[in-house]
C-alpha cells in the first residue's frame, strides 16, 4: 500500500512500481537493469544518471554527498569546497565549516579517508592509508588490505604481490614466469601460445586445433562448435542452433519452432539478421542487392483483425527491429544513427526517448524522472495524476473493436483494471487465474497463451507438456527433472543411464560415445581400460621401441623402460632402486653408493657432502680441506666468509645472517621478513610474510591460507577475535561486511544460494540448476553419491 500525498492510498506492484512521496511511479531500468530514477528521502524522485540524493535531490555535475559513519550527509560545491571525516571546508584556506574536528596542516600531512596521515602524496588504501608517491611508488589493493611498495615505479600489481611486466605474467592474482612473447594467461598458470590453448581455464595442446568448445580444442576448417558439441564440417561454418550452415551462402532464422536456413542468390549479405514475432497487418519488402524477401500479413473479419506472427530477416544497415508490449515492428532508418524508441524510432542527435517508450525533441522538452515529458523550461518536480484504483492491481491493454463508417470495423487498444488475485492479462485479454483449483499462466509475448503451472510449463515463451515444477533447463533446452538430466556436455539423457554412463568420449569417426570412467578412459577420443595411461603425441607414453601406454597401478616407465611396480621401489634414470636402503643414492638419473658417515646429498642434480675430513664434494667439484664447507658448486670458509643463496661473501662481522641472496646484520635494524631485507625500520616493524607492516596501525591477516597486511584492525578476524554476526560475517579471517551470519566458502562468502554454492572449500557459479556436493566435487541431484574408496 502507497500512503499519503493527495492521491488516495493505493496498491501497487512493487516488482514494477514504486512509492515515493505518496505517488505511484513505473519502475525503469537501463539495458543492465540499473535503476533510472529512485526516490529521495522518501519525498522526491531523481534520475540515478545525472542527480543523487543526499538528504535532498542534487546535481552529480556540480554537488556530491559529504558524510562519514551514520551521520546525516551534507551536500557541498565539489569546485569550491572539499570534504574530510566528514566535515566540509573551504579549500582556497582549508576553513573547517564545522568544528570539533580534527585539524591537519596540509604542508606535512594528507587526510586518508578521514585520517590524518604524516606524509605528502597519495593515499592508498580505503581504511587507515599508507601515503606513497605515484610515479615513484606502487600502491596495490585487494579484498580491502593494501600495501606499498616503495621504488616499484616499472612494476604493476597482481592482487597484493608485486611483478616484473617484462618478466612475469599476473594471471588471476597469482604470478607466473613470462617464458617468452607467447605467454599467456589459462585461469591462474601461465602456458606457451605455441604449443598449447586455453579452453575453459584448462591448457589443452594445440596441435591442428585452432578455437575452443568448452574445454574441448577443435579446427575451425573442418569442425564447428554448436552447443558445446564439435561437429565436422565440409569448410568454415557456423551454428544454426545444432546444425551447421555456410553463413557465406545462407542466413540461419529462428522461425519461434525451429531455426531454419534462409539461401540467398549473393554470396554475402552484410548486416541481415532477423526481427521475432512481426505484429504489424501490413505488407514489408526488403530489397538488398539481388535479394528480396517479401513476407506479407494480412486478414481481415467483420469484427476483429486477424494478425499472424512472422519472423523477418532484415538489414541492420536499412531497417530497425523495434519492440513494446504490443510485439515487435520493422521500421525504415531515416539516418544511420537511429535507434529504437518503443516500437518507433528516433534520431538521438535531435530527439530522445522517455524511458523507453516515448520520443520527444530535445530542442522543445525534456524527460523527467516520473516518464512525465514537460517543456524544456519547466520544473520536473510535480506529481503524475492518480492511476490508480483501491480496488485494483494492475492495467491490462484490451483489443476492442469500434464501428467505422461505412459499415467497417477497427481494432483499438484500450486500459482496463483488474484485480491480479482473480485475473491474468495475456495478449490483451483478460483471463481468469484459476481453473477450478488449478492455477494458470500466461506465456509468450508474440502469440501468447494460457497455460496450467501444475501440468504443463512455459520457457522462451512456448509451453511444454512438463509441470512447471519439474522443468530444468540444459543448454536452453527443457527436460523433465523426473525421468530425464543433463550430463556434463548438455545432452538430454534418461537418468539411468546418464548413471549407468555419465561421461562422453568424442572421435569425428564415431561421434560421441558414453561411458562409465569405473570401467574406460577417454584417450584422444578412443575407449581405453580404466587405470591405464592415454598415449599419443601429448600425453603419458613409456617408449622403448615405440608409444606404450600401460597400467599405471601395476608397472611404471623408467626412462622410457616399462617396469613392474615393486613396494618402496621407485625409477633413477632407467633403473629402479630401493628407496629404503640408506646407503643409495639417486642423483641426475644416476645411482651412486653413500659413504659411510651418510655426509653425501643429491644438490641441483649434482652429489655434493664431505666425503673425509680432508675431501669434500660440490655439485660434483671435488676440493681438498678441512675447514671448508660449500656454496653451490664452489668452495668457502665459514670463519671469513658466508654463503647466501649460493653466494659467498666476505664477512664484516660475527654477526651477520642470510635473508634471501644477500647477508645483513640484526644490529644495523634491519629487518629480514622471509627473503625480503627492510633496510630503514621504525618502532613497531613486524614481518608478515615477506612483507613488513607496523602493529601500531596495521594487522597482519591469515585469510585463504595467505597472510596479507590490512589497513585496519576491523577488517580480518581471526578463531580468538569476536565478531558481531548480526551484522557481518567472519570467513577464513577476512570480514564481510553487512552481510549478516553468512554462509562461508573459504575466505569468500555465499550471497545468493540459489546460483552460488560452496563444495570441497571451493567456491562455484551456478547456472545450469542446483547440484549437490559429492567427494569435493560438483554432480548432478538426481545422481547417486558413493564413497571414495
């Protein structure tokens, strides 16, 4: 119920309208279905583009909102005045408007979010910032931590790390090693673009393979993908539904059944496409080169008009295919920027449209928030007239028919209310909502129709003989839930043997062939047993005199000799040995004999360790002594030098230990947080991970099995940090915030259960149904869960 203003209290739909000031408005949405308008305060609509509401309406071009915590929002002139800790100051002599706040003297210090920090430059992060400087520093921010890197000024930021452009790669906040110019991103890793393709974030080889149909490679020249199924095709082609066509030689239609291929006497027809459910009774030509195509809609009785649904291929360069709640029309360009207004079109360089529906010049009026047009001069704040009844819910545009002169007759389209409980508007026409106790629906836009929800359905507007309560969808195509699912490449199958065969093995030869992985294996498109190896050119082959596949729980390949499996046996080279027995080593390939005080180890693939007091061994390098030790494949001495990463340097002090490549001194304050050395330190230094963070105003947070540095104390939590869930949620210690005792998956959080669902501790998109979690991993609810062995 709409109450107050001077309209009578009134019901309205709050799916499509909206009460503000005690007037009903139409909800209106832009093509992502952002709101265009809403209501301020609870007394004024505003259009969401071009106003915002900060306690009243005003102007984003020339005002914005200063607020801070639950404090009432102050609106200010963004070019004379500024905004911190929410209070507004004059920015010529930075003169609080407000006092009691705290004051900062802009020549030393920056204001961060509300925060006075020491230090000029730029702040980075959105809690308690860190000051650095752009073109000589690096500020990255992730998941509400931040950090800065100091003289970072050629690296960019992947997630909270730090990379080298011309040496790595950042794919999905993770980085990777850029081998060469053809690195490229699959998901997380890093592959070669040479030699292998990223289909569904898994790197597939490429071989003759040139584009991806899911996670499946496939060659453009001779195969096609229509609906994640490759079909072989004689030359390039193109998918019409699950059929390929020449789109050279034919335009594929959907004629509302079925699609079907529309042959042409030119090779090419640029721009045409196709225009659903034509609903005007006239007759339209459309002439392009040597092609015409004349469809013609006509019909008349004594008492109403009868008009057919077409479906029309058109040229994008000539004509518009322009729809409302009456259909879709085809309507000619005038100029080739025209767009579409309702059914009409209209030219945005000197009209524009009124939330969709209606066109008006902008030289003479304008368009206001309420879908009211008024004079350019006028004011937009004034109410639309009271549409609506106590009694009724909604408005139903009914067909009527009206006596012309000379005995003829004429379809008008007139409103009428009607109460939603009792009725339904389908096509124009009001029908009733209930069937004795059956309810009914209406379905379709073009020729639409009443429908039973307990014994039939309605998708993409056609009605199928499935109760609305079973019905799922595979690749947009309907099934019955109850006798039928779709596998994981969206074919419809019997559950049974969906069960019994749940996966699919694909050769252009054979097709596509179902199989139960408990029994076969898919190797490049051939049946294989279960437990043995796929072989071919890309995969796991033991070779000796030719490609071997074998059983991998019975034998394994030792440098490409096929061997039995032997408990605690393992390969060295083309050998095995006993990884058991103490006085064998396996080093680059090689098996060699320990000696006997067990001093020898295997080194980047080289034996180094004493061998006697006097003899020693590095990476192969043989050096006589007794005080010496190894760094990598060179000798030194511990009493003069020390050895980092494989470096020796000469000592400076007693003191002095490794961090990373290179040696420092505790003393000196420097502070080594794994491999990365801190030169300059201040109270309050701590090391989280590689990165150093100060305790006093920062936290080192665990959260996905990563620490991170946060800017604030109250945005990680922790097993010993309570954490108020009435008003947010704690997940592997990153806090969500307004989220209200949440479902956590890791350290994300579950906020639409219907497409999002968590399973294994990995979080997933739903959008083909629910499914159930099974083993750590996603399968269908009508599949039956078994126990790992």
């Amino acid at each position: 119920m709409c109450k107050g203003g001077r309209c009578p209290d009134m019901i309205y739909d709050t799916s499509e309208e909206t009460c503000c000031g005690g007037v009903v408005y139409r909800k209106d949405l832009d093509e992502n279905n952002n709101p265009l308008s809403e209501c301020c305060s609870g007394l004024q609509m505003y259009a969401t583009e071009t106003q915002a509401c900060c306690g009243q309406v005003i102007e984003k071009s020339t005002h914005a909102c200063c607020a801070i915590g639950t404090s009432d929002p102050v609106a200010y002139d963004v070019e004379l005045e500024g905004c911190c800790a929410g209070v507004v100051y004059d920015k010529a002599g930075k003169t609080l408007l407000v006092v009691e706040v705290t004051t900062w003297n802009t020549r030393v210090d920056t204001c961060c979010n509300g925060e006075v920090v020491n230090g000029i430059g730029e702040c980075c992060g959105d809690g308690v910032a860190q000051i650095y400087q752009p073109g000589n520093d690096l500020c990255c921010s992730s998941n509400g931590a931040s950090v800065v890197f100091e003289s970072s000024r050629n690296h960019k930021c992947c997630g909270l790390d730090k990379y080298d452009p011309q040496l790595e790669l950042c794919c999905d906040m993770v980085v990777n090693e850029r081998i060469s110019d053809l690195t490229s991103c699959c998901g997380n890793t890093a592959y070669e673009d040479d030699s292998g393709m990223c289909c569904g974030d898994q790197v597939v080889p490429r071989g003759f393979s040139t584009d991806c149909c899911g996670q499946t490679a496939y060659n453009e020249d001779n195969e096609v993908c229509c609906h994640g199924e490759v079909i072989q095709s004689s030359g390039k082609a193109s998918c019409c539904y699950d059929e390929p066509y020449n789109p050279d030689a034919s335009t594929c239609v959907n004629g509302g059944h079925s699609y079907f291929h529309v042959e042409v006497e030119v090779p090419l027809i640029d721009g045409i496409t196709q225009c659903f459910g034509v609903m005007t009774p006239h007759i339209w030509s459309l002439r392009h080169s040597s092609v015409e195509v004349v469809c013609t809609i006509t019909g008349r009785t004594r008492t109403t008009l009868v008009v057919q649904m077409v479906i029309l291929p058109y040229n994008t360069e000539l004509a518009l295919c322009c729809k409302d709640y009456n259909g879709y029309n085809l309507v000619n360009k005038d100029k080739p920027m025209d767009k579409c207004c309702g059914r009409s079109s209209y030219t945005p360089e000197e009209e524009g449209c009124c939330h969709g529906n209606e066109k008006f010049s902008l030289s003479e009026h304008k368009c206001c928030p309420d879908g009211n047009i008024v004079d350019k001069s006028d004011d937009c704040n004034g109410v639309p007239p009271c549409f609506l009844a106590n009694s009724m819910d909604k408005m139903c545009r009914v067909e009527q028919s009206a006596r012309l002169p000379k005995d003829t007759y004429h379809t008008i389209v007139l409103p009428q209310l009607f109460k939603t409980s009792e009725n339904i508007c389908c096509g124009g026409r009001l029908r009733k909502r209930f069937f004795g106790n059956l309810e009914a629906g209406c379905c379709g836009s073009i020729n639409p129709e009443i429908y039973l929800l307990e014994t039939m359905s309605c998708v993409h507007g056609m009605v199928y003989e499935i109760p609305e309560a079973h019905v799922e969808l595979c690749a947009g195509r309907p099934y019955d839930s109850r006798y039928h699912g779709c596998d994981e490449v969206f074919n419809i199958r019997m559950k049974d043997e969906i069960l019994a065969l749940p996966d699919s093995c694909y050769n252009s030869q054979n097709g596509q062939v179902f199989y139960n992985s408990l029994i076969h294996a898919c190797c490049a498109g051939e049946l294989i047993t279960a437990d043995h190896t796929c072989c071919n050119e890309f995969n796991e082959c033991c070779q000796s005199e030719g490609l071997e596949g074998y059983n991998f729980r019975t034998h394994m390949c030792c440098g490409g000799r096929l061997v039995e499996k032997e408990a605690g046996y393992a390969c060295c080279g083309t050998q095995t040995y006993d990884t058991r027995d103490e006085a064998i080593l396996c080093c680059g390939d090689e098996l060699t004999e320990r000696n006997e005080n067990g001093g020898l180890r295997c080194d980047n693939g080289a034996i180094s360790g004493r061998v006697s007091e006097s003899l020693i061994i590095c990476r192969g390098i043989e050096y006589h002594g007794s005080n010496i030790e190894c760094c990598g494949n060179d000798k030194y001495d511990p009493s003069s030098e020390i050895c980092c990463r494989d470096r020796k340097y000469q000592r400076t002090d007693d003191h002095q230990e490794c961090c990373g490549s290179v040696p420092f001194s505790p003393e000196e304050g420097a502070l080594c947080c794994e491999d990365s050395l801190y030169y300059e330190t201040s109270d309050g230094d701590a090391c989280c991970d590689k990165l150093k963070y100060n305790t006093f105003f920062q936290t080192c947070c665990t959260t996905g099995g990563k620490n991170y540095v946060m800017s604030v104390d109250d945005q990680c939590c922790s097993n010993g940090e309570a954490v108020d869930t009435s008003r947010d949620t704690c997940c592997d210690g990153l806090i969500h915030k307004e989220i209200v005792n949440g479902q956590c998956c890791g350290n994300q959080v579950i906020r639409d259960p219907v497409q999002e669902q968590c399973c294994g501790g990995h979080y997933y998109h739903i959008s083909s149904g629910p499914k159930q979690c099974c083993n750590n991993k996603l399968i269908a609810t009508f599949a039956t869960c078994e126990a790992e062995e």
